[in-house]
C-alpha cells in the first residue's frame, strides 16, 4: 500500500496524475512532456485559454461536419442527450456538479474526435484539464448551460456543414468569453 501510495504521489509531483478532494486521481498527461505542457495550460490565463479554445474548436468542428461518420454521429447525439439532461437542472452536490463538468467537457472532445484528426485530439486532451478547472470557476445548471450553443455546433456536424460548425463553436467560445466564463 505504502508503495502504491508513493508512486501515486510522484506522478502527481510529475504533473501527470491530478488529486480532486472528494472525487478522486485523474490522469492529465501519459508523457512528461505532455504533464509539462498541461501544467502550463493549467497555469494560462483564461482569456489566453478562450482564445486558444477558439482556434482549435471551431477549426476542430468544421472538420469533423467533413469527416464525421455514423459512429460520431451516433456518440454525438447520445452526449449532446446526456449534457441536456444533466444540464437541465442545477446541481445539488459536488459529485453532481462533477457529473455535469465531465458531460460537457465529453462532448467538446468528441467533437475533437469526430475531427478524425490524431494531433487536435492528442493537443486537446492536453488542454482538458484546464477546462475542467475553468469550468470548476464558474456557475454549472439551468442558467448556465449554453444549450442552445452547444446544439447548435452538434447538430452543425452531424449536419455535415463545416461552414456552420466552425461558426456555431465560435460563436459558443464569443459567448462564454462575454459572459465571463469558461
């Protein structure tokens, strides 16, 4: 146990497992040089992060409405389902409020994903664990869900329009930088 124990704190002091109170170890990176850079993005500025976000989401999802087949089609429509769900009522726990973070920030990487793209994928899960702490910051539920914003880039890649994700998921990153949120 002591060992285990051991191990588990190096690899947190080498920036590739993160401890949540009351929620658990998570993995953040596979690599040092994949901690190295989480542990930057973790340390970014938000507005730096948004703009970032800005960039690779909305390039990320024209991609994906070109090269989306029925497998994310499928995934996507089931996560947008999920974060609906979850996102439609506030939550009343921490664990719940886990619950919502991780549906949203589920269905931004399959979007990722839906890309096809091996290095936007591998860069955003780089970039995961300091969305889910941005998004720790601010208000999650009913108010703050964005829905219609996050439909709207889903729908736009399963649609297969490129034209339209890429601008539905900057618009999304305009909004959330207006509002003051992540």
């Amino acid at each position: 146990r002591n060992t285990v124990r051991e191990a588990v704190q190096a690899l947190v002091h080498a920036g590739m497992l993160e401890r949540r109170q009351g929620s658990g170890t998570y993995v953040i990176a596979d690599t040092e040089q994949g901690a190295g850079l989480a542990e930057y993005f973790g340390a970014a500025r938000e507005s730096d992060l948004l703009e970032l976000r800005d960039a690779l989401e909305s390039t990320a999802a024209a991609l994906a409405a070109r090269r989306r087949d029925e497998d994310d089609v499928t995934e996507l429509r089931g996560l947008l389902l999920k974060r609906r769900e979850l996102w439609h009522r506030d939550p009343q726990t921490d664990a719940e409020r886990d619950q919502l973070i991780a549906a949203d920030v589920a269905l931004h990487r399959a979007i990722v994903a839906a890309s096809h793209n091996e290095v936007y994928s591998e860069f955003y899960d780089l970039l995961m664990p300091a969305l889910s702490r941005s998004i720790l910051k601010w208000p999650v539920g009913v108010s703050h869900s964005f829905e219609s914003e996050h439909t709207e880039v889903t729908e736009a890649v399963i649609a297969g329009d490129p034209e339209r994700a890429a601008a539905a998921a900057h618009a999304l990153i305009v909004t959330l930088r207006g509002r003051g949120e992540g």
